[in-house]
C-alpha cells in the first residue's frame, strides 16, 4: 500500500504532499524533511529504492523515486508494493503532468495545484492504484475539463451586463428578480 506521495524541489521545499496515513501536520514536515534528506544526498547512479526513514516505519517502508530536472518525486510504500511498478507508477504520473501542462514544470505544480491532485487521484485512491492507462487518465481528464469549462460557460451566461442601465436578472429558486 502506498503510504504518502511527496514531491519536493532540489532545495526541499514541498510541491505536492499527500498522506493516505494519518500523520499529524508536525509530522508530516519532518517525514518530508527526512525523505528529502534521504533522497537528496544520493548519487543520479544509484538504485531509486530505499529503506523508509525512522519517521515513516523504518525497515517496513520503502521510499521508491526519481528525480527528474528539479523535482523529486518520491512513493512511500509499504513491503507489500513492487518496486518496479511504482517506478513505472511515477514515470505515467510525470509523463501524464507533461501532457496536461506542456512541459511541466515546478510552477505548474504550485499555481495548478487542484488539477495536479486531481490527476493523482486518477492514478492513486487511499493509497491503492487506481489507474495505471495514461491514455485511460487523460480520458477522464479531459472529460473533467470540458465539465469545467460548460459549468463556467454557465456561470458567465448569468453574468451581469456591461451596461449599467441595464436590470441585471438575479436568479432564486424558480423565479427571477430584476435589480436595477
């Protein structure tokens, strides 16, 4: 089972942060602390496995990651979860950011943070994968996007006139009051 999903930049800081265990918020900044320094000192050559940090279960975890330009993305897993396939697990999350946002990058992560989350959630559920079909993913997020642009749509269609003279209608319920 996957037991948090972290992504942090080369100095640390946390991009995306998602426990699918309870930790307290204290806790939660020192596994990220730990991880990152667990993670970061480690040579581009060596293996992306690791045992988990003495915060998130010692020798009964594993930290799988990789690192890509100046993210680290990084699966705390228990024993149970393969570690090849949490290796592919986050190739198709990046892969499936890179299509949604054109060449992702760190501000992608921070000013789109609902929709990052959102593809997360087509992958991973309360830490079981979900989803591992990129093309499956993209599916449902397009499907995702054209609901958010209709309901915009919507929204902007009771939007008050340019025109000030003009009674603005105001909906309540079934009946509808003019303003002017």
């Amino acid at each position: 089972m996957i037991k948090a999903i972290l992504v942090f930049n080369n100095h640390g800081k946390p991009r995306l942060s998602k426990f699918y265990q309870y930790f307290n918020e204290d806790m939660q900044q020192q596994i990220i602390k730990e991880t990152f320094q667990l993670v970061s000192k480690r040579d581009d050559n060596v293996c992306n496995f690791l045992e988990g940090g003495s915060l998130i279960g010692g020798s009964d975890y594993k930290l799988i990651y990789r690192h890509y330009a100046t993210l680290y993305f990084v699966f705390c897993v228990d024993s149970s979860e393969s570690e090849l396939g949490i290796l592919d697990l986050i190739q198709v999350f990046v892969e499936t950011l890179d299509k949604c946002f054109e060449n992702v990058c760190e501000l992608d992560l921070i000013f789109h943070v609902d929709k990052v989350h959102y593809i997360l959630n087509e992958l991973v559920m309360g830490g079981m994968v979900l989803e591992t079909n990129m093309s499956e993913i993209l599916t449902r997020i397009e499907e995702q996007n054209k609901l958010e642009k209709l309901e915009h749509n919507r929204l902007m269609s009771f939007r008050a006139p340019s025109n000030p003279s003009t009674p603005t209608p105001h909906r309540l319920g079934s009946n509808i009051f003019f303003f002017t």
